[in-house]
C-alpha cells in the first residue's frame, strides 16, 4: 500500500478574502522567506497557489489548503500545520467553518480479506436492469474522545483506496487553531495509519515505515 499524494492536506473552511494573500503578504506571515513560486489563475473562481517544494499553499474564497509535497517523512505535514496556525493569528476575524486533517492511501493488490469486506448484497438484482456496479464504498464516521474520523473505504475492482478525514467544527477561531496546535497533524497521521494497519490486517514491512505497506 502506498500514500495517495493528493489526498493528504490540512484544510481551513471558512469565508477568506483572497486579495489580502499577495505573495509579499503571504512571504511575510506565512511561508516566513520569499524562496516560492506563485501561480496566478486566469479566472478569480480558482484558486492562487504559492509552493516551495515543500509546502504549496491554495488559495480560494471558501478554503485554504495547505498541501504536503513530501510525504516521505513528517516535514511537510508539520510545516502545514505550522502555516495554518500563522494564518489564523495573522486572521483573527475571518470567519472558520471547519477545519480539515485529511490522509490518503491506496492498495493496488489488496488481499482477499481485504476485498471480502465490500461483499455486500444489493437489495435486487441490478443488473437486470442494465446497470454494472463499478465501485463500491463504504462510509463511517468514527468518534474517539473528542476526535471526529469520517473514513471512506473505496473498491473499484482493482484497487482500495483508504480516505481518512478528521473534522472539526470551528466555531470560533480558539477552536480552529487548537486543531492545528502543533503535532496534532503528527498525531492523527500515525492513529490513522495503525487504525488501517490493525483494522484490515495490513503490515509494515521492517523498518516500521509506512511509506512501505503490504497485505498481511
């Protein structure tokens, strides 16, 4: 099993004014040094993006995203993290909605234990009807203390696909910022991990490193 880049990213829900993140504004109380590229779009309904190859940062009205570019180890999670917390108190007044903590990995051969747990039965036939199940999912939305895990399982017919989204109503913005205190994203990416790890009986390979996962 390997980590699914695009899936792995700290949002911040919530009503942001984008002409305020300039890229000198954004070097300043952000990033902390000018070394970044900006991508500017050509329609104001996308997103600007700054990234300096460790983090990039996307910018929109609803969200700001904060994505790591190296998975290998924790760098990039911790600075995005880090980045987060800077725009909050450089922000007090935005309005936050909710703050994101999100995790993706995939299977490309999962084992049969593994598969076995989409063998649900429809309701009727539908193939009687002329449809074809291409995809199967499953949802579940997981409490533990005071930690919402909403984790999606997804089967195509070939590979499984492990999307884990810890959500956090930000009521105000104390609250957003204590979901993005410093090592918390740490945290939840290795409960996360041995929650796969121990629920669907994958195993690290020796080192213990999760950039190497197999069925066991």
């Amino acid at each position: 099993m390997k980590r699914k880049a695009e899936g792995w990213n700290v949002i911040l829900a919530g009503f942001w004014n984008r002409p305020i993140f300039t890229p000198e504004w954004v070097a300043e109380r952000v990033f902390h040094h000018s070394d970044f590229e900006t991508y500017v779009a050509s329609l104001p309904v996308l997103s600007i993006v700054f990234d300096d190859r460790v983090v990039s940062l996307e910018v929109s009205h609803a969200q700001l995203l904060f994505r790591p570019m190296k998975l290998a180890d924790d760098e990039g999670l911790a600075r995005a993290e880090q980045m987060a917390g800077d725009v909050l108190k450089a922000l007090p007044e935005t309005p936050v909605q909710a703050v994101g903590v999100n995790f993706s990995y995939i299977e490309d051969f999962p084992p049969d234990h593994l598969v076995a747990v989409f063998n649900d039965n429809d309701p009727r036939d539908l193939n009687t009807m002329g449809w074809t199940t291409n995809e199967r999912k499953i949802s579940r939305r997981l409490v533990q203390d005071d930690e919402t895990l909403n984790l999606t399982i997804t089967y195509d017919g070939k590979s499984v696909t492990f999307d884990l989204n810890y959500h956090t109503e930000a009521t105000t913005n104390e609250v957003a910022g204590k979901a993005v205190r410093s090592g918390r994203v740490t945290t939840l990416r290795r409960q996360g991990f041995e929650l796969i790890q121990r629920v669907f009986l994958l195993e690290t390979e020796e080192g213990g490193n999760d950039d190497n996962i197999c069925g066991g």
